[in-house]
C-alpha cells in the first residue's frame, strides 16, 4: 500500500507535464498529404510548423504557408518518396508481347522468316518486356503512409477507495 502511494505522488508529479501533446509523428520539412473535412481535394505540401491547434503547410516553394486548422483535417500522409515501375512495366509488356508474338507467330506458318507460335512469343515477348521496364522506370508515383496523432495523457483519478491514476495513449 505504502508502495502504491509513493507512485501515486510520483506520477502526479508527472503528470503536468505529461499533458495530451497532439503532435503527428513527423518533423518540419516532410512532404505531406492533407485530407480535409471539407471535402475539396487533397492539400499536398511541405510541413512548416505544427501545434495542437494547426498545421501549417508551404503547398509551393515560392507560395507563403498555409495554415489548417486540425478540425478540418481527417488524414495526414507523409511522403515515402517517389519511385519508379520498372517491374510491373516489364510484366505487362512481356504479357502484353508475348500474346501478340503468339498470335501473329501461328497465323504464318508455313511461310519463310515464320518463327511460329513459340518463337513469336518468344521474340515479341523479350522486346515487350524491355519496351515495358523502360516506361516504367519514365512512369513514376509518389508513396504515402498515414500519420497518426502521438497522444499521452496522464492524471489522478479520484476513486472509491482513493486515489488512481488514469493514463491515456492514442495512436
């Protein structure tokens, strides 16, 4: 018991300080991704500042900060960077020409300079699978990954049989 209340006091002595922070797990100079309650498009941006009250956001270099009031806002994201789509710009062309190669291979049999129905693919395969990767490595999107509020909360709870204390932590 005696235990119990010498982590009581110390917890409560903490527990000023340990106040709710509203703070997205991310740091001024990241590349977000605002979703707002308003139900206008997506405000993408670099974070200048944040406090519990606000974010500010530079959607453009040369523009001035924008501030959003975190009511108004539903979702945060943060870049993960851009990349490119080298491998699935490979798998369809390879698809994509080795159907063709097939198909155009087994309607010429028979003929000369004909590679028939395997080598069609074959050929028109390999080209379609590096025509694909080299328009993938061109063709290139951002990642996001949502952010979500550090919440900490700490306090004395009055209770039945005396003191408690009450902790809070959202994610």
């Amino acid at each position: 018991m005696r235990h119990a209340a010498l982590l009581l006091v110390a917890l409560s002595a903490l527990a000023p300080g340990a106040d709710a922070q509203d703070t997205l797990k991310i740091e001024p100079g990241e590349r977000v991704r605002l979703t707002l309650s308003s139900g206008r498009s997506a405000v993408v941006g670099v974070l200048v500042t944040q406090d519990h009250d606000s974010l500010r956001v530079r959607p453009r270099p040369d523009a001035p900060p924008v501030a959003f009031p975190r009511a108004g806002v539903t979702s945060v994201e943060a870049s993960l960077g851009r990349h490119g789509h080298a491998g699935t710009g490979a798998l369809v062309g390879l698809l994509a020409g080795g159907a063709a190669g097939a198909a155009l291979g087994s309607s010429c049999s028979g003929d000369f300079l004909c590679p028939g129905t395997g080598g069609g693919a074959l050929l028109l395969g390999g080209t379609g699978l590096l025509f694909g990767a080299l328009v993938g490595v061109l063709v290139r999107s951002e990642r996001w990954a949502s952010v979500s509020p550090e919440v900490l909360g700490v306090t004395v709870l009055k209770t039945r049989r005396g003191l408690g204390v009450g902790v809070s932590i959202g994610l």
